[in-house]
C-alpha cells in the first residue's frame, strides 16, 4: 500500500530536471514533478498546485478541498497514535 501526503507546490527549484519545492504542513521538501507535467500543465504552471506526494515525487494533482480533508485525517490519526490508540 501506498500513502501519498498533499502537499502545495510553492516554487520551482530546477527547470532541467523538473524539481519543485513543496510545503507539507510547514515543512518544505525538493520533489520530482516530471509525473505532473505535459503538454497542457507546463512546469511553470504548477506552483499553487496541490499534489499527493510520495517518496519525493508528486503522483498526481489533487484540488484544495481534497487535500484539506486528507491532511486533517492524518492529523487525527496522528494525534490518535500519540494517544495510543493506534498501534
């Protein structure tokens, strides 16, 4: 199983190599975009874009909304953890 975590692309950071930089809450992490970009979503086009991010790439577009409500469920799961509730 995989887990992607949203995040927002705030910058691109290599144009060559189609590198951006995305924040997840707060945190900002170097990423691949190469899996988002073609022909009618250009790589300047996605700063401001939401993405599911997995091990250092963006998998796919996602809209705002979506991405709130999965961010607030891995916060609740994560609080839940801290409570021992999830083992």
């Amino acid at each position: 199983m995989c887990l992607g975590i949203p995040g927002k692309i705030i910058a691109i950071s290599h144009e060559e190599h189609r590198l951006g930089i995305v924040e997840v809450s707060g945190v900002k992490r170097e990423i691949n975009l190469a899996c988002i970009v073609d022909a009618n979503h250009n790589l300047a086009e996605c700063v401001g874009d939401w993405v599911l991010v997995h091990v250092g790439f963006a998998m796919a577009r996602i809209n705002e909304e979506e991405a709130e409500r999965t961010l607030s469920l891995l916060r609740e799961l994560g609080d839940a953890a801290d409570l021992g509730e999830v083992s």
